[in-house]
C-alpha cells in the first residue's frame, strides 16, 4: 500500500453521535409524538438508524411507516416537543470534554458541521460543551443543502480560513464519511456513536476510532506537522 503526507489544520465535527449523546432526548420527543397520533413506541435502537439524515427525511420515513398522512403536522409538533426538551437526557460522550481540550492544547481550528437545525445545534452546543470551542457552527437552515452534499463543509473550511484539503472530518454515519469525500477531506468514523462500524469500515476512511482518546492521538501526530500514514484507513483502537 502506499504512503502519503497527511496535515491537518483544522478539524470539522459532526454533532450528534459524534459528540453529544442526544439519541435519548431523541427518542423520548419521537415516542411522545407516535403516541398522541396511536402509533407504537419505538424502542432507541430502531431510532438511532434514522438519525443522520435530518429531521424531514426520519419524520417522513416514520410516517409513511405508520400511515400518518398529515407527515408536516408530525414535522411541527415533534420540532415543538423537541425545542423543550433539548438537553433533558442528552450527555457528550465519556472522553469528548477530554478530546476537545486536547484541540483547545493544539490550537487546532475546530468547527461542527450537523444535519440538525442550527438553532438547535446551537443550544446543544451551548448547553453541554464547552464555551468558545468552536469557530463556526453550520446545520440546517432554509436554502443550505444537508450532508452529504459538501457545500456546508466547504463553508465551514472557508470560515475557518483552511484549504479543504487541509480538515479532518469526524463523524459517526457513512452521511459523514460521503460528506468528508465529496468535500475532498480527510475522514474520521467514530464507533462508538449511532452508525454500524461494518458500514463505516466500507466507506475506508482515513481513520477509524473506537475512543474519543484515540481520536486524540491521532490528532497530536497530524496537526500542524505532515505525518505519513498509510492510505485505505488506518484502524486506530485504544481501549
């Protein structure tokens, strides 16, 4: 296989699964909503395979599952709920107030790129990390394309004043890893959030991390010096 340079001058995150926990405040607001319309409770691991896409394409998806017809009052009462009660039960992940102070250390740029409506991203991130953190945070707004389209992680690399070639995208989803290639990025699947590691795997990216503190790791070797690695996916586990 062959060897490369890879430098990394800032880092581009996905949000939920990624850094935050939010599949319990998720599926409570969702669960509350099929109720009222008769439908069954969904159980959190039928809900985590509809997080990724954004909120239209899993409220469709639910309610063409369930026969619902009316699928934008749905839309607007599940937004509603779920504006109230953002943060009830949703934590960052163990080891991701570590990961982030490590980048705080490295003087990395860092940035969250999310399918989750800005204003809502927002108020997770305000809640639940740390302040000042991050130099921009995009997610969904009326005319901005959702991931995978690369646009809003061009955007972010743009307000971050980095060549795309030059950011690390870390995510959970293959909607991540798709993003992080048709930006031209270099890509990160983490494991221990809402995407399946077969299907991550798949996608060959650059890295792959079952940790937060292996992300880090990672982070110390290729930000702000070229550091070679082996194309087709380096696996990193740290336990």
């Amino acid at each position: 296989m062959m060897t490369s340079r890879l430098r990394v001058e800032a880092v581009l995150f996905d949000l939920d699964g990624t850094l935050v926990d939010t599949l319990p405040d998720i599926t409570w607001c969702l669960n509350q909503v099929l109720l009222e319309h008769g439908c069954p409770a969904q159980t959190a691991q039928t809900v985590q395979g509809y997080i990724g896409g954004g909120v239209t394409a899993m409220i469709e998806q639910l309610a063409t599952q369930f026969g619902i017809a009316d699928a934008v009052a749905l839309h607007q009462r599940y937004v509603a709920l779920y504006q109230n009660n953002l943060v009830q039960f949703s934590r960052p992940f163990n080891g991701v107030l570590a990961l982030l102070e490590g980048c705080r250390q490295l003087q990395v740029p860092l940035a969250i790129v999310t399918n989750k409506t800005e204003e809502m991203a927002r108020q997770v991130v305000d809640a639940l990390l740390p302040q000042n953190t991050f130099g921009t945070i995009l997610g969904h707004r009326a005319g901005r394309a959702l991931k995978p389209q690369p646009e809003v992680a061009w955007e972010a690399a743009r307000r971050l004043s980095v060549d795309p070639q030059c950011c690390l995208f870390v995510g959970d989803t293959e909607i991540d890893l798709k993003t992080a290639r048709a930006a031209g990025m270099y890509s990160a699947a983490v494991t221990w959030g809402y995407g399946l590691t077969p299907a991550l795997q798949a996608q060959a990216p650059n890295f792959c991390c079952e940790q937060p503190a292996g992300l880090l790791r990672i982070l110390q070797q290729v930000c702000g010096t070229a550091h070679a690695f082996t194309e087709q996916g380096d696996t990193v586990k740290s336990y």
